[in-house]
C-alpha cells in the first residue's frame, strides 16, 4: 500500500516587494514550518499574488518562489492561473496546483460552461431603471490531472466571490440600504454561479470516466450548507445521495476542530476537499491545521502567516 496526502491552502495574499523584504521574510518564517508539517503531495494554493521585478516587466510568482524554496514542494510539477483573457497571472488572487507527480493535463476555466450573462435591476426609487449589471467571475477555476501511483486524480482548485456585497449604483446612491441590498444578491450570484460552473466541469470528467477520482478544494467562502456547497457536492436535498455526489472529507474532523477561519469569534467551516466516492473509498483520516488561528476581524496588518487554516486528507491506494 503507498500512501498521499492532498491539501488546500489560502495564503492570505501571499506577496513580496523588494522595498519590504523583512516583511515577507516574517511571513515566510511563519507559512513554512505549516507548509512542512502537512506534507502534501498534491497541494491546491489560493491568493497568491504575483508581482514584477521592475515597473514594466511581466508579473511572476517571485513570493511563492521565494517561499517555497529550499522546502519539499521547490521542485514540485506546478500549473497556475493566469488572468483572464491574458498569458500572464493576475495582480492579485491567484491559484496553483502542485504535485509531486507529473500534471498530465492543465487548464484554467472561465466561463467556458456557464457564459456571463447581465441582470437587469428592478426600478429604481425615483422610477428610473437602472443599467444592466454583468455577472462575471472574480478569477477563473484552475483543474490539473494528476498522474499518481494510484492512478489518474483530477483536481479542482477554486476561490468562490466572498459573500460581500458588489457596489451597485441606485438613484440614492452606492451607500444606500438598497445599493448594499442588490449588492449582495449580484455577490450571490457571483459566487453560486461560479459553482455551478466548477460543479458542471466535474460532470464532464464523471461523463469521460464514471469511477473518477476527483476532488474539488479550496476556499469556498461558504459552509457546508450553503447553497455553493450544497452545488458543488451535487447530493440530494431529501438525504439520498446520487452516484455523482462528492463527499465532504473535512466534515469528517471532530466538530471541536471543525473551522478554518474564526470571524468575530465564531469558528467557520469555508475551506473544503470534496472527493467523489471512488476516491473516498481511499480516504483514511483529515486534518485541519487550526491551532493558534487568528480571528480575522481583530488581526492587525501585517498580516503574519494566513488566517485561513490548511485543510488536509491522505488517502492510501495500492502501489
């Protein structure tokens, strides 16, 4: 029997500037001995910024460089985002995967499924209408296969739209009751639709292959009941579980150490690893890496470390 270990990570706006170094040297010190301890052989990374060595030079991952250097994961396979409509990454908020085993295939996914589409606010106050809003994602979805010793694994790193509101415009103004009202329902369906978008891509690879071994991660900004949760584990609402539904692998740690991020001093549950049922057959234990987490309402700036906890599941498979 060999053994793997898959994990999820939101790395708190990972980035460097060389007229900071002490900064990122802080944060590098704390992430590290983490990223050690949890040992991963598939590791999903979201928030990661890019940055450039000079004024008009191209955008490159140089703080996960310098992070991952001289660990386990320097020399892992990598495949990374890129922002949308473009060859280089985004300033802000982007996903890798790596691997210890080679990525067959790698992709990004932005509207390839689900296509962008404009909703048309209610009238305004004052009778006027107002201008279509579009419904775009904030970052696309990124997908690698994974050739393990196992076999193939198919994996789905994400970062769903926070649950805040988008500014709207209305005739009293973006800071009005309304404006944040609207704002939430467009973050809404932000958020959902990306989802559904991430959920109808897992159907294909069920399509290509029924028995796959997938597994979704990331940080959903939802919980367990949800409604983008809820899309992308694709169960039943009456309990009955359909042969594509995923399975919550973190919902399998003791309720105590169940949560990811503490807001206001509430413990929540909004990084997940959903697996399909032939790769849950091999699971044997999920670990969230929670001790000492700072609540994110009181942290101060800078931030040291991630106020997101990595979530991890190792499996086992015949070698």
């Amino acid at each position: 029997m060999g053994a793997f270990r898959l994990a999820t990570f939101n790395l708190e706006n990972l980035d460097w500037s060389p007229a900071r170094p002490e900064a990122f040297a802080r944060r590098a010190e704390a992430l590290r001995p983490l990223l050690e301890a949890f040992d991963a052989d598939v590791l999903c990374l979201q928030e990661i910024d890019a940055q450039r060595t000079h004024k008009h030079g191209a955008r490159r991952f140089i703080a996960l460089d310098l992070l991952l250097a001289g660990t386990r994961y320097a020399e892992f396979h990598r495949t990374t985002s890129v922002r949308p409509g473009g060859d280089a990454p985004a300033d802000v908020h982007n996903l890798a995967i790596l691997s210890r085993w080679p990525i067959r295939a790698g992709r990004q996914i932005y509207h390839d499924i689900v296509a962008r589409w404009t909703w048309p606010p209610p009238r305004d106050s004052d009778g006027s209408q107002p201008e279509p809003i579009e419904i775009a994602w904030d970052r696309p979805l990124l997908y690698a296969c994974v050739e393990t010793p196992g076999g193939l694994l198919h994996v789905i790193n994400l970062h769903l739209r926070a649950p805040r509101a988008v500014p709207v415009a209305t005739a009293r103004g973006v800071g009005s009751s309304r404006a944040q009202i609207e704002g939430q329902f467009v973050a809404a369906l932000k958020r959902e639709g990306q989802a559904l978008e991430a959920r109808l891509f897992a159907e294909t690879l069920f399509d290509a292959e029924p028995d796959a071994k997938i597994a979704i991660c990331g940080d959903f900004n939802a919980d367990a009941h949800d409604a983008p949760t809820r899309i992308l584990r694709g169960g039943r609402d009456e309990g009955e579980e359909a042969a594509r539904a995923l399975v919550a692998l973190e919902a399998r740690v003791a309720p105590e150490r169940r949560f990811t991020v503490i807001h206001a001093g509430r413990p929540t549950l909004i990084d997940h690893i959903l697996a399909s049922r032939a790769l849950t057959q091999s699971w044997r234990e999920t670990t969230i890496f929670n001790d000492g987490l700072e609540d994110e309402v009181y942290a101060t700036d800078p931030i040291v470390g991630s106020l997101h906890a990595p979530v991890v599941a190792r499996f086992e498979f015949e070698a």
